[in-house]
C-alpha cells in the first residue's frame, strides 16, 4: 500500500498544481467598460496577500509530493518533510478565510471573481484534507480525489486571474 502511495501521490498532484507557475494564458486581453474606481482598486489591490500565500502553499505541496524520494520520507515519518507539507496543507484548508480579508467585492462587475476564487479555494481546502487523510491512513484513492479536487481549483483559479487581466486599467 505505501509503494502505491508513493507511485500515486506525485503524478497528478505535481501536474495540477505546477499549471499555476504558468502565466495566464488570455492572450491580449480586451480591457473593456469604464477605468476601476479607487473602491475597486483597493479591492483588487487587497487580493496580494490571498495570492502571495496560496500561491506559497501550492509551491510547497507541489515540491513535498512532487519526488517520489520526499514521499517515501513523508509517509515514513520524516516530521520535518511532513511539518513543512502540513503548514502548506493548513494553508489552503484557510484560503477562503484569507480571501475573506480582502472583503466584498464593492461592485458587481468584481463579483465573478471573487465566485472563482472563493470556489477555488473550496476545492483547494477539500484537496487539503484529502491528502492528508491519504498520508494519514495510507488510503491512495484518497490522492487520486485530491487531484481532482486540485485540478478544479486550478481551472477556477485561471478563470478569475483571467477575469482580473479583462479588468480596464
């Protein structure tokens, strides 16, 4: 059971997860309607943080399972290896708790992402658990669910990033 742990854990999790080190690809974005009010600014301005930690905590799951050799220490009870992938793990089970810092979106045409992002962060919370239930109880399916839920996360994560780039400046 753990070999398989260890074969399954980094495919799919690695491939979700490193999609997000590329940069959107919208291409020439049209920057339609009015100019962003200072109140929207401001919105979009406080979204850094929510980004600069998922984005940390991504990263880190990416590399804990991305090598066959950083599992095997995981599920062999290296604690350091297994520290460093739990903090990242609290840090996406949190992502909807840091996206509620920014606040409300305060028009409607910034709703749309703050939908994705909150959706997001649902699948990056849920995948969260499910890797550590999967270490914790050396249950593979439960990485192969978490890949999915990674995955879905990731194509909600795209699309508000591809939201904000559509946004005029």
């Amino acid at each position: 059971m753990t070999k398989r742990i260890r074969r399954v854990a980094p495919i799919g999790l690695v491939a979700a997860i490193l999609v997000l080190g590329a940069p959107a690809t919208s291409g020439a974005a049209v920057h339609a309607g009015p100019p962003l009010t200072t109140p929207e600014r401001h919105w979009v301005g406080g979204l850094t943080p929510f980004f600069k930690k998922l984005v940390v905590s991504l990263r880190v799951v990416a590399t804990s399972l991305g090598s066959p050799d950083r599992v095997t220490r995981i599920v062999q009870g290296d604690s350091k290896e297994r520290a460093k992938l739990d903090v990242a793990l609290r840090g996406l089970e949190n992502c909807s708790h840091v996206l509620s810092t920014a606040g409300t979106p305060p028009t409607g045409r910034l709703r749309p992402i703050r939908t994705g992002l909150n959706g997001a962060c649902g699948h990056y919370a849920s995948a969260a658990r499910l890797i550590a239930s999967g270490l914790d109880h050396q249950r593979p399916g439960d990485f192969t669910t978490a890949n999915t839920q990674m995955r879905a996360g990731n194509r909600l994560l795209s699309s508000a990033e591809r939201k904000m780039e559509a946004l005029p400046h």
